[in-house]
C-alpha cells in the first residue's frame, strides 16, 4: 500500500468506523432477531418463521413501498430539475424556496399536507367540496398525498443539488454551446443534461432509500392496508405481543434489502460515469 | 458490480459489528430472569406507616402526555402530599411502558432503592409486571381511605383480566363512550345493534379507528361481546376454542357493515384522532372515545359541533379503572403508601373530577361517604354535553382480558381489512 493509499484511508475512517458501528450493529441485530436467533421470550432458534408468517402481507407491502418510492422520487427528481434550471436564467426565488422547504422536517411536511388536502382540509374548504366530490388524495387508495408530500420536500432537495453543478461549470459549457448556435432545447439536452447526470442519479438514489425507509408521512397520510414495509415494521414492532418482534425485523430487513440494492445501483452507475472522476 | 479492492475491508467491518451485535444481543438474551413471585409489602400499622414517610420524597411516574392530569398532580396532590410530610415528584413518561421496563431492569440488578416509587398504572403494563413481580403486593388493604370504595366493584377488583390482588391502589375510573352530533342524528341509536341498523341506513356516516389503535380496538371487543349475546358469554380469559366459535360472527358482521361505512369500509381511520378529526370536520357523525371528560371542553373551543352529545346504549359500555402501583424496587413503599391513600382521599377525588381540574370520574362508592361531601359530588357542574358517572356507566363491564387483544386485533386485521 502506498503512502498516500494509507494517509487518505486514515482520512476516511473517523467516518467510516461510526456508521459501520451503527448501521452494521443495528442491521445485524435486526437480523438476528428476525432469524429467531435474538427471541425476547424463549430460546434462540435459526428459523425463518418471521417471514413466512407475514405471508403475502410482505409481498403487497412491498410492492407498494417500491411504487410510493418510484413515483416520488420520479416526481422529485423532475420537478427538482426543472426549478434548479431556473438558476441559469440568473433567478435566485426557486433556491430560497428550496432552501426553506429543506428546512421543514417531514413530520411536519405531512401535517401540513394533511390540513390541506384532507376531505376537511382547507382546500375543500375553499371549494366548498367538503360534503363529498373532493378526491381521496389523504388515504386514498393511489397513496397521493404520501406521493406528493415526498415529491414536494425532496425536489427541493434535489434542485439544491443539482443547481450547486449548475452553479459551477455547466453555466460556461452552455454559454459556449449559444455562441455556437445552439438552441435552448439543443443546449439542454446536449449540454445540461450529460452534465447533470450524476447529480440527479445520486440525488434520485438518496431520495429512493429514503422514501423507503421513512415512515411518519406514510402513517399520517396513507391508510391502513396494504401498508409500506417501514409502517409493517413499526407496527409490529410496537405490538403488545412481544413474539411480533421477530416479524418487525423481517418486515426491517426486506426494507433494508431494497435500499441497500438501488444503493449500490446507483453507486455502481456513479462510479462508471466519466464526470465522477 | 464493485471492483474487488473497494468491498474487502467494509466487509470486514460489517463482519466485527455483526459479531459485537450478535455477542451483545446473546448477552442481553442469557440474563438470568429475576424470580416472579411478587414481594409482600411489611406488616405495619398505619400510623408506623406514616410515621416512616416523613420526610420522605416519592417520585410518581406517570404518562406526562395529559396537561390536565400534570396540572392536578402538580398543584392539587403535591400541596396534600406536602402536608403529610411527603414530597411528591412527578416525573413524566412518554409511555407507561418506560416506567415498567426501568423497573424490570432494576429488578433484574437487584437494586432495592429505585427511581421509581408510584406509577399510575392500568391494564397490560400492570399485567406484563404482575408477571414479573416488578409490583409490591398485600398493602392497599390497609389504606383507611379503602373504606369509601365498593369491595364488590368489579372494575376495582380486576385489571384488564388480571386480579388486583391488593397490588394497586384505584385512582379513577374511565369509560368507552360512543359519541354523535345531535344536529344530524335526530332519533339516537339505544343500542349497538341499533347503531349497527343506523349505520346501514346512512351510508357512510359511521366508522371506527383500525386496531391496533386503541379505540378501535375497544370497539371490536364491544362488538364481540354484542355479537356473542352479551358479557356472560365472552370468558374473561382468553382461549383459543372459545375465540374460534365466537369470532367469525363478530367478523361476518363487521364484513356486513362495511359498505355502509365511511368510504365504503375500504379504507378505515388509523388512529382514534383521524376518527376525532373527521367527527369535527362533518365528515361522519359520530366518534368514540375512552376518555370522555374532555368533551365539554372540545365543544366549549368549537372544535365540535355544538350539539355533540353522548350515546348511552342499553346494555353499557366498557369501563376501566386506572390504579397508582408501587414498584418492588422501591425504598420508599411506606411514603409512597401514604400518597396513594391521600390520592384516594374524598377531598381529591372531587377536586380531581371537577370538569376544570382533571374531569377524571371517581374510584369512590359515593353512597359510602358522609352526606355532605356526597352532596359535593351530586354538585358537580353538570354539562350538556357530558352526563354524569352513574349515567354514563350504567351497564358497565369490566374489560376482556389483555390476552383476547391480539388475536381480535390480527383476526380483524385479516378478516374485516384485508377482505375488502
């Protein structure tokens, strides 16, 4: 190993030790317990009677994890990108926009959505739709407040993002490409967009594993069945029956196994691309 | 994938906090469980009792989610407490749960002078430590302040399924009320059944919280018992045989009731506040709650509708009662003691039930208290709203064991949610 090999892997470590210590210590305890080997009654077993017993209930959660988590995150990464544009015309009130919504916890973002889209909510209100006629956009059965509410906070995540390489060099290469003759649509897609892909595809990626792994929006603003895999796994993980636990850690574990797949997807396509080096 | 050189050492890493996981979780697992027998408060007298708290400071713990509640506690109970020599600490929890678990753990060190001195305490925490032997028993017996409660009073003999065994002292006593608004309900349901019919007939009107929600699981224990014909024929504990024969009905009528419900029963509120909020918004016309003192001030803040009034139904509700237990690693069982009679005291049962303090109903039998303090009860400001206790209570049964919870709560999860 050379010297430099040795000093930039010190450099990393005070990261990387913590994070491993948690993040390992915690997926690996999830996955002892859903494996019947860290049982809070009884004696240890290897066994995979967790997973079996929530049955199809994992499947239809899991389907509806993965679509929540797709169209949020499509609807953020477009509506992101389309704000962060505005940052070449020299307009600064979508990034204070942006900058502020980043700012608002989810929590709140979903009591919010809920006030105002709710089928009492201050929209129907306004239109004077509450004795029926509003669509069922808070638990609902299309899950669309939940869709909206990531779209809203994580766009604004990636516009911030995505503006910061906007900021940089794509503004010279688009000049360059105008003088030339390029028109807006030209510039955009042969100059903007290749610039900003890996900005958008990490973004995208860390919008995805957290849409998956959140929880406090799906359980404000959806309903109660099929419920997302973080919902199952709180649910019963608050259970007053203390055998659930085991199944809360499998519901955990499946919800970790996607992330941790479109994770390393997303890294896997950062790392072959030419602008990441 | 990853080339070769980027995953060797992460791995390793995952691997050492895999096996640190592992070998404390196998750690945790193998403790050496604390025996279960529960310790037995010392045969004193009262007045030795009394004469040992002096001085003495009791930390009460208690779920700190109830402004009311910390109020009362805070500047009606501690004053009282003061003057019996006793200083009363609350300390609040987010879940009763906290107070348990902290005295498994001191039970499990062996520790014999703990945090935890007092715990206002009901249903399953007091089983899960009945089971461990986390509360000291054989001692509300010789509280003088006993004397006013009804010995027969099946709420106060049996918590959720579980004897109290003088293992905790009554505080007060809470209701499963059905809620409506009269402005859109002219002829009011009498009975479940009724409600049931009503429900049918308007469309869309009714629904209840999905278990496990607390509410709502209430409401499906009520409707198994009124699909089953009645208390006497629900055994009090659970077993699987009895469940299997009794809860398909109970299901197959929920089944029925569905399309009738708020959004076609294809969806159900999550929480008894989702239930709340659409009670207030007119989006149904009736709500449920287990904690009906707060209604008139719902009402009085226009949060509800105005003409918000309770629904008795013939054959009674479910009631409870809560209790203040003393944790067997506690030092100070004698002042604690001495806090739980005070809390039992006339006096502070009516000031804790005045709808301005607390609104809690009392634990007290009041045809065994002295004319005057009955007539002080019979005093109480009456609200629109809210009837008194004997009213609302008429018909009361004790709740099911902690033990049916679950299985209701999976099977309508299966049966009534899924179905549809």
């Amino acid at each position: 190993m050379s010297q430099r090999k040795v000093r930039s892997t010190l450099w990393v470590l005070p990261a990387v030790i913590p994070v491993l210590l948690v993040v390992g210590g915690g997926l690996g305890a999830a996955l002892l317990q859903s494996l019947g080997l860290m049982p809070l009654v009884g004696r240890p077993a290897l066994t995979l009677d967790a997973y079996s017993a929530l049955g199809g209930d994992l499947w239809s959660s899991l389907a509806l994890t993965l679509a929540v988590a797709t169209v949020s995150t499509l609807l953020a990464t477009f509506i992101g990108l389309a704000a962060a544009s505005t940052v070449l015309s020299g307009n600064r009130t979508v990034l204070i926009a942006a900058a502020l919504t980043l700012a608002v916890p989810h929590l709140i973002g979903a009591a919010a959505m809920g006030l105002l889209l709710a089928d009492s909510g201050l929209l129907p209100r306004v239109f004077g739709l509450t004795d029926g006629g509003w669509s069922e956009l808070v638990g609902g059965r299309w899950w669309i407040a939940v869709a909206l509410e990531y779209a809203w906070k994580e766009s604004a995540f990636v516009a911030i993002v995505v503006a910061g390489t906007l900021a940089t060099r794509v503004a010279g290469f688009d000049e360059t490409a105008a003088t030339l003759g390029a028109g807006r649509w030209a510039r955009f897609r042969l100059v903007t967009l290749p610039l900003l892909r890996p900005a958008l595809a990490a973004s995208a990626a860390i919008t995805f594993t957290y849409t998956v792994g959140s929880y406090e929006v799906a359980r404000i603003l959806g309903r109660p069945y099929p419920e997302p895999l973080s919902v199952m796994a709180i649910r019963l993980f608050t259970s007053i029956d203390l055998a659930a636990r085991p199944q809360a850690a499998a519901a955990a574990m499946v919800a970790a196994a996607l992330a941790i797949v479109v994770a390393a997807v997303a890294l896997n396509y950062l790392r072959r691309s030419a602008v990441w080096k | 994938m990853f080339s070769r050189s980027h995953t060797r050492r992460p791995r390793k890493y995952a691997f050492a906090a895999l096996v640190v996981a592992a070998s404390v979780g196998l750690v945790l697992s193998s403790c050496a469980a604390p025996s279960s027998d529960a310790p037995v408060a010392e045969e004193l007298s009262w007045s030795e009792i009394e004469q040992q708290a002096q001085g003495k400071t009791v930390s009460l713990w208690m779920y700190g989610g109830d402004e009311q509640g910390n109020t009362y506690v805070d500047n009606v109970l501690t004053p009282a407490a003061a003057a019996a020599g006793v200083t009363l600490r609350r300390v609040p929890v987010e879940s009763t749960t906290d107070a348990v678990n902290r005295i498994l753990s001191e039970r499990q060190a062996g520790v014999t002078d703990g945090e935890v001195d007092l715990v206002w305490v009901n249903g399953a925490n007091f089983g899960t430590g009945q089971q461990a032997g986390a509360w000291l028993c054989n001692w509300t017996q010789h509280l003088p302040n006993m004397e006013y409660t009804d010995p027969e009073d099946p709420l106060l003999s049996s918590d959720f399924g579980t004897p109290v065994n003088n293992c905790e002292a009554p505080w007060h006593k809470a209701q499963f009320t059905l809620v409506y608004n009269s402005a859109a309900i002219a002829d009011p349901p009498r009975t479940l059944d009724e409600v049931f019919d009503w429900a049918e007939a308007n469309p869309g009107r009714f629904t209840y919280p999905a278990p496990p929600d607390f509410t709502g699981s209430v409401f499906v224990r009520e409707a198994l018992v009124n699909q089953s014909g009645g208390v006497d024929k629900v055994p009090a504990q659970f077993d699987q045989d009895t469940y299997d024969s009794l809860a398909p009905a109970v299901f197959d009528r929920l089944n029925a009731l569905a399309p009738s419900l708020w959004r076609g029963g294809t969806t159900y509120p999550q929480s008894s506040s989702e239930l709340d909020d659409l009670y207030a918004g007119g989006q149904v016309d009736m709500t449920m709650t287990y904690g009906p003192a707060t209604l008139p001030q719902l009402v009085a803040d226009g949060t509800y509708p105005p003409e918000t009034r309770i629904l008795t139904l013939d054959e009674g509700t479910v009631g409870n009662a809560s209790f203040l237990a003393i944790p067997s690693t506690s030092g100070e069982s004698a002042a604690a003691q001495v806090v739980a009679n005070i809390a039992l005291s006339p006096e502070q049962q009516l000031a804790k039930s005045e709808p301005d303090v607390w609104g809690q109903f009392t634990v007290l039998d009041t045809s065994r208290l002295t004319p005057e303090v009955r007539a002080q009860f019979e005093a109480l400001p009456a609200s629109p709203v809210l009837p008194p206790y004997e009213e609302l209570s008429a018909n009361a049964h004790p709740e099911l064991a902690a033990g049916w919870v679950t299985p209701l709560d999976e099977g309508w999860r299966r049966s009534v949610l899924a179905g549809q």
